[in-house]
C-alpha cells in the first residue's frame, strides 16, 4: 500500500508539472524584455561574399547567420523544374544599438545568369529603433515564362543597407527555406489576380474571459491567438510574437493598442510598431505611425484580402504575400524612447484580432506542411499555447503515460509471480506432500 502511494503522488506531481507547462506565456514572464528567440534547430552557416563559394541550403531547414554593415552575402539552392521555393531571411540587430530610416535588407534570388526571380526589402521607416523584421524572395513556376524555370542552381543574396549614422554591430539572420507543395488540378486555378475583394473590418470581436496572452520572443515560439481581444504588458524596447491561424478563404484583422499611464504624457512619435507576416515569412504589412503621449491610443493594420492562390498574380506586395493558408505572424514592438519618460515598467498592451470567413478547401494534393491550418492548430489558438509549449505538453503527457505503463506492468508481474507461487503451493498439498520447506536432511 505504501508503494502503491508513493506511485500515485508521483504521477501527480508529473501531472502537475504536464498542467504548469501547458500554461500559456510561461516562458517568459510578464514585462521581461527577452531577446530575439532563434529556431534550436537552426544550423550555424556563414554567408559567402563570392557566389560560388555559397553554402546550399535544403528544403525544410533552417539557418542562422550573421551579416555586417553593407555586406551582400551569397546562399545556394538546388531547385527543379516543378517545385515553388520560399527563402525568408529575418534581420536581427542587438538591443541598444542605432538604426536610421531606410536601413534594412533586402532579399532575392537569381539564377544562374544573375536574372532577378524575385526580391522583397524590410526597413525601418518612421520608426527607427532596433526590431527583428522580415523579407522573403521566391522562384515560383509560371507557364507564360521563360525566366527562373529551370532546373539547376540558384543564387540566394541578402543584402545590408545602414546609413553612416547607424549602429556598427553584426545584424543576425535566420533563414529559413520552404518548398511549396504541388497543385492537386494545376488546370482549374485561376490565373489572374482578384479584381476586389471585401475591405469593410468588421466588428471588434468580443473581449474572452480569460483574455491574458503573453507574446513570445520570435516567430519560433510566438503565441498562438484566435479571434478575439488579448491583454498583454510589453516593455520599451521589447518586441511580441503571436500567431494566427488564417484558413482558405479568410481575411485577418488586426488591431494593437496602449492603455494609459500615470507617470507622463509626454508625446512620443512612432511608439508602437507593428507587422503582419505570412506562413513563409514572407511580409505582408506594417504600421508604424502610433505616436503615444500618456493616453488610450490605438491603430490597425490596413485590410488585407481573404488568402487565395490567385492572390499571387497581384503587383501589390500585401495582396501578394496572401497566396496561401496557415499561421500567419503580428509582432508588436514598443520604442524604447519611452523609458526616458515613462520609465522601464511594461504598459498595457491590447491586441485585438479578428479571422473573418468560412475556411475554403486547401488547392494542394497531399500534405501541405505549413502552409496548412489543421484542427491541432485551431486547438492551440484557443488554448493559447505557442509550438514548443504544445510540444513539451506532448512529451510530458507520454512521460507520464510511459511511466504508467512502467507502473502498471511491474505490479503486473509481481501480481502474476505471487499468484504462480500459491497456485505451485496448493497442488502441493492437494497432492498429500508438505509444504516445500528446504531439502531433506543428509544421512551419512
């Protein structure tokens, strides 16, 4: 009895632990400024300033690296003549240091000839404080064109611009490379962008009971939302990762805000920033022009179309970067100029998102990976975990039932070695023979 005790606290206390680990925003507490959260499963590779010397990247990988100030720095893939590439590249400059209007990357890929597939830059603007930000480049395969089609090798340049007035330090970089998955009726697809779409934002959702969601420090471990109005506090300085799940079909909208203070009202430009990207990374759109002075203050992100595969074929690189379905990313980052007047104390942050639609059917044959909205993505998003906080509740859960198992089936044996052993004694005494109780005496 006292082992059968000891048995069930201990599978409590794993329980325990399983109930703290599935609790959303622990990893980071409230008002912590954390740095930049990288992928633990991104490889180490250094960026080549002469093509051929370039490191190939592989589908499904990702990378991280280091850029300096005005370096153009080569990466190598290995492409057929069928398959869509992505390669996402996020600039991420140390805290403290200086950016200027203007800086930032720009990323493309290119063929063998240097002809330009594709290329998308992510800057600062008007709000020049240090901030992860993100582009990404592609070579997608088109049947009216005769440019980056071919199988063969590509070139992937990412490139630094800072002014002279900027900071010096290394930019790190996390790269990260999708492949696309292929069209089920490659036919039936449209081919031409949407000529309009719904641009009305509808209703603000209605605020959830438990509407506390602590953002995550990267895209790595952002925190999953679902429709509706999230409390957080975010620090000067600090950037918030969150995560949406947007189906075929459905529009996203996206709303941040910053409660009052007590300490000032002094007015300050650009205070808030905030950014929507797509599955691959990929920028869809930003706002960046929130000034605060002490007050209730809100902005939104322009509407963007619901997610359609046509969205490609538009020249407009917000309806573009809507082509296909999955997570997409909102981070918020607070200038650090607020701590001179309002202090280093986090504020109230609001986050109000709205997914408006009915999910449409998915155009790919087979698994879609990541560009995908599954039923365990709609669960994280009501829960509010991110993905390494679901992925340590599904360890821990298996631990725990692993250790039931191991439980179970030792008393198991015990129980069958004990049920052997009187079963052995009683055919014994059936049988007229004593009990078994040693050998017999010698007789010399």
């Amino acid at each position: 009895m006292r082992q059968r005790s000891r048995g069930r606290g201990a599978l409590a206390a794993v329980a325990a632990m399983c109930a703290v680990a599935a609790l959303p925003g622990q990893a980071y507490a409230s008002g912590d400024v954390a740095p930049y959260t990288f992928d633990p499963e991104a490889k180490a590779v250094s960026g080549a300033e002469v093509n051929t010397d370039a490191t190939e990247l592989t589908a499904g990988s990702v990378y991280r690296s280091t850029i300096k100030v005005g370096q153009k720095l080569y990466y190598r893939l290995n492409l057929d003549a069928t398959t869509n590439a992505y390669v996402s590249a996020v600039a991420v400059p140390k805290g403290g240091g200086k950016v200027a209007y203007g800086d930032g990357i720009t990323v493309s890929i290119r063929d063998s000839s240097d002809l330009q597939c594709s290329s998308e830059d992510a800057n600062f603007e008007s709000a020049e404080y240090p901030r992860p930000i993100a582009a990404y480049a592609y070579r997608v395969v088109k049947k009216d064109s005769s440019s980056c089609q071919g199988p063969g090798t590509y070139n992937v340049l990412v490139e630094r611009e800072s002014k002279e007035t900027s900071g010096p330090e290394d930019w790190e970089l996390e790269l990260r490379y999708d492949s696309e998955p292929q069209l089920a009726d490659d036919a039936a697809m449209p081919t031409e962008a949407p000529e309009d779409w719904p641009s009305a934002s509808p209703a603000p959702p209605t605020p959830a009971t438990d509407n506390r969601r602590h953002g995550g420090a990267g895209y790595y471990d952002a925190t999953s939302l679902e429709t509706g109005e999230w409390k957080d506090s975010i620090t000067p300085g600090q950037t918030l990762f969150y995560r949406v799940p947007v189906d075929w079909g459905q529009q996203i909208f996206a709303t941040a805000g910053l409660g009052n203070s007590t300490a000032s009202d002094e007015y300050i430009g650009s205070a808030l920033a905030m950014s929507l990207d797509n599955p691959a990374h990929g920028h869809v759109d930003d706002a960046t022009s929130m000034s605060y002075s002490g007050k209730p203050t809100s902005f939104s992100l322009d509407p963007v179309p619901p997610v359609a595969y046509r969205n490609r074929f538009d020249p407009s690189s917000s309806v573009s970067a809507m082509r296909f379905a999955g997570w997409y990313y909102l981070s918020v980052t607070l200038s650090p100029e607020l701590a001179k007047a309002y202090g280093d104390k986090p504020l109230p942050l609001t986050l109000s998102v709205k997914v408006d639609g009915k999910a449409g059917k998915t155009p790919y044959a087979g698994d879609a990976g990541i560009f995908a909205v599954t039923e365990d993505d709609k669960d994280l998003a009501r829960s509010g975990q991110s993905g390494p906080q679901a992925a340590e509740s599904k360890s821990d859960t298996m631990k725990l039932v692993g250790a039931a198992g191991i439980g179970a089936g030792s008393v198991l044996v015990v129980a069958l070695g004990v049920w052997t052993l009187l079963a052995r004694r009683r055919a014994t005494v059936a049988g007229g023979q004593p009990p078994f109780s040693g050998p017999p005496p010698r007789t010399w």
